[in-house]
C-alpha cells in the first residue's frame, strides 16, 4: 500500500480539532499526525513532522491564519486547506487565502457544528486528497504597499489593456475551472481589455463565496466582474459568475444573449457545474465562442467543451505545469476539445490576439 497522507490539523476549537482528527483518521489513505490550537504551535510541528497536507483555521490567537498563511507559502510553500467560517467577512478572507496559495477551502457551519462538520466529512477528506497532489508554488514576498492586507480592500487596478476595437457582440468567452480556479481566472482576467466580449464563468464554489469573489475581482479588472442574475442581458465588457450553489448557462432572447440561473439539480456532482454552461455556449453561440479551460479536479465540462468545438467554437486548455491540478484541462484534452494547450500567463494574450484578428476581418468587410 502506497504511504498515507500526513495531516496536522490547525485551530483553535478544541471541538472542531477533534472533530477533523477523527474524519481524517477514519479513511483508509489518510492519518492524523498532530494537532495545534495556534499557528506558533502549528509553525513548529511542521517543522518537526514534515505534514503532506495542513487544515487551517483563519480566525486564531497570537497570529490568524492568514498572516500565518502569508508566511508559511513564503518560507515552506505546502498544501493547505482552510477551514472558513461561511459569513461576509469569512468569505472575504477566504477569498485572499486563497490568493495566498491555499488550494482550497471549507465553509464550517456556524451552528450545529458538531453534525455539520461530519455532514461535510466526504468534502472535507475529498479536498485533502487533492490538496495532496496539488502543485503548489512559493509565494513572493510582500510589497510594502500589500501591508497589512486587509481581507476585502481594494486592491491595484490592473495596467488598462489595448482597447481591441470594434467587434461583434455576439462572441462569448466560456471559462470553467475548479481547484486552483479563483486566481487562475484572475490571472486571465486582469488582462482583459475594458471592451471585451461578454465573459461567462463557471468556477465551482458553494454559495456565500461566489459574490465575494467576483467583489474581488472587479475591484481589480478593467472590465465590470458580477455574479450572474437570472434573466439579465450578458454585456461587452462584463464578466459573469455562475452564483454558488445555482446552475448557469446562457440563453437567447432575440439578438442578445442572456444569463439563465436557477436551481437545477447538480451534473456530474457539482452545482455549478461547467458542463451545464460549456453545453448552452454548443448550442446557442456556435463558431461565435471562445473556451477556456483552466486548473481543476474531475472532468466536469470536458465533453461539453468538445461539443462547444464541434459546433465551431476555438478552445483554449490551461497546460500541466501551470495548473495546480491537471484534472479538468487533462480530460478537455483527452476528449479532444483544446485547439491551444497553453501557460495560464499566456491565455489571455493568445485570445485577446485570436479576438484581434476578427476586429481586422470585420474592418475589412465594413
């Protein structure tokens, strides 16, 4: 048998580190090698007992989990996963946790705690195996202006992309992504020039994070980032966000495009899922979509990206070495649905050129 998965469980409830002690220990491939109430603690049983895998809390004495997360992916980058509380502010922070490098998160309940917890224990252990696998990456030192990160300021707008020009509204950019999805959208969006075609998101997140995240992101874009409201028209120069816990995919009400949320049952476990919206881009936008498939476990949305393909769209798949799990983008691939397997860094200027060439083809025509 292959050696199990060393966690440290960190947090300052006595109840909530005995609670994931016992869920860890309970799987066959994982074990529970130490637990610690503070990150002062925390800082030197790692040192001692070289954890694959750490749980953090954010709201702890002598030091929160964030600075001591900062520090951590500086010093000793590692997998870790946080343990959030799902309120506005847990939110927020969890949102620059994972700008920090956390791979990813679970939202703990505010009340009930005891059966919440074991309620959410297939979550809890299923993001601890990915967590395991995850490539992750030293974080560069802080810039004196980053000091002292407050969870939900406004962060530097991004430097304005050449404006692209005249171009048609009806094309549509499609991005699904996963584990490692919140900065890896980022990354793709900053770059985005403020007339930009509509941009439509799927990121897999539970409800209460996904308002918070795309608050984040518009404060750092050019273009206007929300999250998706059912029946609403899908604008040039705006990004849209599947709503945690809600299915999204677009829809058409004469010439426009408009966004369909609702409550529709989860595809292949996830709500949202990316195939429900790669699936609508196939069949109601045709050769006028652009993909983007973007880090992330399973492979939710790989067969809807090859029929997004097959009726004509030009597809982009985020490449291994830039993913922090190669899961989703693998099975894109492997369905035969990428036409541009490229570096995160690299997918938005391949698309903003891609886009370019139709504003000189239209210009052409006029």
């Amino acid at each position: 048998m292959s050696r199990k998965i060393r966690v440290i469980v960190v947090d300052d409830s006595a109840l909530v580190r005995s609670l994931l002690s016992e869920i860890i220990n309970r799987q066959h491939d994982m074990e529970c090698i130490g637990t610690a109430n503070d990150p002062l603690i925390a800082r030197e049983m790692i040192r001692e007992k070289d954890p694959d895998v750490i749980t953090l809390d954010v709201e702890m004495p002598r030091m929160d989990g964030i600075d001591f997360l900062g520090r951590l992916m500086r010093l000793r980058p590692m997998p870790v996963v946080m343990i959030s509380t799902l309120t506005e502010r847990g939110a927020e922070v969890t949102m620059k946790a994972l700008e920090l490098g956390a791979v990813d998160f679970v939202a703990k309940p505010r009340v009930g705690l005891s059966s919440g917890l074991n309620e959410l224990a297939t979550q809890i252990v299923d993001k601890i195996r990915v967590a395991a696998v995850a490539q992750v990456r030293r974080a560069p030192a802080p810039r004196p202006a980053d000091r002292p990160a407050q969870p939900g300021s406004a962060a530097p707008i991004a430097p304005a992309a050449t404006l692209l020009g005249r171009i048609s509204t009806e094309k549509l950019i499609c991005i699904g992504a996963s584990t490692g999805g919140t900065e890896a959208i980022r990354e793709v969006l900053v770059q985005m020039p403020a007339d930009s075609p509509a941009i439509v998101i799927t990121q897999h997140m539970p409800p209460g994070f996904t308002t918070s995240f795309a608050a984040r992101l518009n404060g750092l874009c050019q273009i206007t980032v929300k999250e998706a409201s059912n029946g609403e028209r899908i604008l040039p120069g705006h990004a849209y966000i599947a709503p945690g816990g809600k299915q999204f995919h677009v829809a058409r009400s004469g010439a426009n495009y408009v966004a369909v949320v609702d409550d529709g049952p989860p595809v292949n476990r996830h709500k949202p899922s990316v195939e429900v919206l790669f699936k609508s881009a196939a069949a109601v936008v045709g050769k006028n979509a652009f993909g983007v498939m973007l880090t992330g476990m399973g492979n939710d949305g790989a067969a809807a990206m090859r029929e997004m393909k097959d009726a004509g769209s030009y597809n982009y798949v985020q490449d291994e070495a830039s993913c922090i799990v190669f899961g989703m983008p693998r099975e894109a691939i492997a369905h035969g649905a990428a036409d541009e397997v490229l570096p995160l860094t690299q997918i938005a200027p391949a698309l903003i050129t891609r886009l370019r060439g139709a504003t000189d083809r239209l210009h052409h025509r006029i």
